[in-house]
C-alpha cells in the first residue's frame, strides 16, 4: 500500500505513531490486536534516507545483521545462523559483493538496498518503509519494486510512503491519500482519481488512462 499526500502531510510522522517513536495525540495502534511494543517482532521498518546517520564506522554486513537483534534480545549475540541470513538478504538485493563495504563509501542507492536487506532479515510479518525510492537511481528501484513484489506474493503486508504519483498504479494494489487526516483509502483501481488527487493535493489532478 502507498501511503502518499503533500509535504507536511504527516506521511512520515503516521509511520512513526505506529512504531512508537512518536506518541500518537489520540487514538491507540494495534498490530494484529496487540499494542506494538507486544508486536515488535512483526514489523520491520526502512527509514527515510535524511534521518540515519552514514558517517557511523560499521559495514554493510554489520548492519544488516543488526536486523536480527530483536528476536535474539539483549544478551545473545548473533552466531552462524544470522550472519547466513543476512547474507542470503545482501544476496537477495543485489549487494553481496559489498558485504564489507563501510556504510559511508556507498552511494544513496546501495545504502537504501543495505536498509532494506536489514530489514528483510527479520523476517517480518509488517514492512513500514519511508519513501525507499528517495534519491535512488532507476536500476535501484526496479530492484526495490520487484523486492516489494516478492513480499506481497509471500502474504506480507507492505506500506510506502510515497511521493511519486505517475508510479502509483503500476507499483502499488491499495493508496492511502493523507493530508493531515486521512482523505481516502482503498483498492487503487478504485479510488485513484481526480477527485481523490484533488482533495489531498489541494489542486486540479488529472489521471491518464495509461496510469489506471
């Protein structure tokens, strides 16, 4: 599902209210009719490229087997097993050359595919991910694209925050339109259209028939 809207939307800050890291005004979240910090174990979660620091001294590798930390709790370290995972991860978007590449010497798009083998580790019921095609070049999309596809077809649940409309319907089944409160959410064949566009977006939209 695309979640997408204009800037200052709150797009970004509704993934947050989900994961806790911003206390939601009102209302509660549940996942799968348990608080999240119950459910921790369910949702994986790619952050928006400008909030992680990739000056931090650590490698491609080191990072992704960090998705393994939450089952294994504070004291297990990882042995084996998860450094196997997170290399069949790094192998599965296409970044398995660059295992013990440091963080900081990749370019955008290798860093976004290192967030999202992480989180592919986990092996995650949930995928919350912020704007992953931000700064990205097209290979690195389209590899990210067919990533998502293999996620939904496995019966995961995959929500974007997105930005770019014309990709809408050829990348996403359901769109959530969002402008400080929810306009609209649903099937996209169903409810990605002018009407929609323009009520979230605040001007005139026009949906071609290619995009639909």
């Amino acid at each position: 599902m695309a979640v997408v809207g204009p800037n200052g939307a709150g797009k970004s800050t509704l993934i947050k209210s989900v994961l806790g890291i911003i206390k939601p005004l009102a209302g509660t979240v549940s996942i799968f009719g348990k608080p999240y910090k119950k459910q921790r174990s369910k949702v994986a979660y790619v952050p928006q490229k400008g909030t992680v620091d990739w000056d931090f001294p650590t490698t491609a590798l080191d990072v992704v087997t960090m998705g393994t930390y939450g089952r294994l709790g504070w004291i297990k370290r990882p042995g084996l097993k998860e450094k196997k995972e997170a290399l069949e991860a790094l192998e599965k978007v296409g970044m398995l050359p660059f295992k013990d590449r440091q963080i900081s010497q990749l370019s955008g798009g290798q860093q976004q595919r290192i967030f999202l083998a992480r989180a592919l580790v986990q092996n995650s019921e949930i995928f919350l991910m912020d704007e992953p095609f931000q700064g990205v070049d097209a290979t690195t999309e389209r590899a990210i694209i067919r990533i998502l596809k293999d996620l939904r077809q496995a019966g995961k649940t995959v929500v974007v925050v997105h930005h770019d409309l014309q990709t809408v319907p050829e990348y996403f089944d359901w769109v959530t339109f969002l402008n400080v409160k929810k306009i609209a959410t649903g099937p996209v064949k169903d409810i990605f259209n002018d009407d929609h566009l323009t009520k979230t977006y605040g001007i005139n939209y026009k949906v071609s028939a290619q995009q639909i």
